[in-house]
C-alpha cells in the first residue's frame, strides 16, 4: 500500500512538471519581444525546472 502511495505522488508531481513546463512553453512561444535564441533558451529552462524559472521569466518581464 505504501509503494502505491508513493506512486501516486511521483505520478502527481511529474503531472504537475508537465503542465507547468507546458504553460510556460506556450507563454515564451507567444511573447514576440524575444529573440529566437532567448525564445529556446526560456524553453530549455522550462523542461528543467518548470516553477524556478516560471517566476524567473515573470520577474524579468514586470521589470522591462
């Protein structure tokens, strides 16, 4: 029971990954202020650490 527990919230967290990775895809893929490069660079950073550079890209954005 406890393995499945575990599971359960591994298969939640990746879920979370996924849709958080995906949202900010979407955001920088939109935003035409970007260069090319800045545009993949912003992407790559998303498949790593979704939520760290979500608030990274936000941040940098209400500065400009």
């Amino acid at each position: 029971m406890t393995e499945l527990i575990i599971y359960a919230v591994i298969f939640a967290l990746l879920i979370g990954h996924c849709l958080l990775a995906g949202k900010m895809y979407r955001t920088v893929h939109q935003d035409s202020t970007l260069s090319f490069h800045e545009k993949n660079d912003w992407k790559l950073k998303a498949l790593l650490f979704p939520g760290y550079f979500w608030f990274q890209y936000k941040k940098g954005k209400a500065q400009s």
